[in-house]
C-alpha cells in the first residue's frame, strides 16, 4: 500500500514540476503572463528530482529511468494541449443563441 503511494506521489510530482518548467517559458498558453522565470523552474527541478527519487526508490534502476522518462514524455506533451482545451473552454464563438 505505502509503494503504490509513493508511486503516485513520484508521478504527481513530476507532473507537477513539468507544469511549473512549462508555465515559465514565455510560450506558455495557459495565462497571458508567464511565472517568473528562476522560482517557477527551480521549483520544477526541485520536483522532478523529488519524483525522480521516488521512482528509483520504488522501482529497479532500469525501470526507474523508463518511468521516469515516459512520465517527462507524456506531462511535456500534454500540458500545452490541456493549456489549449482550458483556454477554449470559454471562448466558443458557435454558441447557440
């Protein structure tokens, strides 16, 4: 019970250090104005490292890597598109009337 915790912990972290390193890049589509720079991502090393811990510590070394970059993959990948569907959500212009 207390490795699938952590599994889920590790992989909450990284999700959530891909979305601080994201939403510092001037790119970012998720608000107009992106985080500041140095504290978002040293925040986002801060968790990746975190998440990265939890994966070697939950799983063998060679699938600790594989997780982990998956993990970086998938987050890395998704955030811009759910950054896209959260700014749609409110700016359909085929509404019905």
């Amino acid at each position: 019970m207390i490795i699938q915790t952590l599994i889920a912990l590790s992989l909450a972290a990284i999700f959530l250090g891909c979305f601080c390193i994201y939403r510092a890049s001037p790119n970012q589509r998720w608000r107009p104005l992106p985080w500041p720079t140095l504290p978002a991502r040293t925040a986002g090393l801060v968790l990746l490292a975190l998440g990265g811990w939890g994966c070697l510590y939950t799983h063998t070394r060679v699938a600790a890597v594989f997780v982990f970059c998956t993990a970086l993959m998938l987050f890395f990948s998704l955030i811009p598109y759910l950054g896209a569907l959260a700014g749609s959500h409110g700016s359909d212009t085929h509404e019905t009337r």
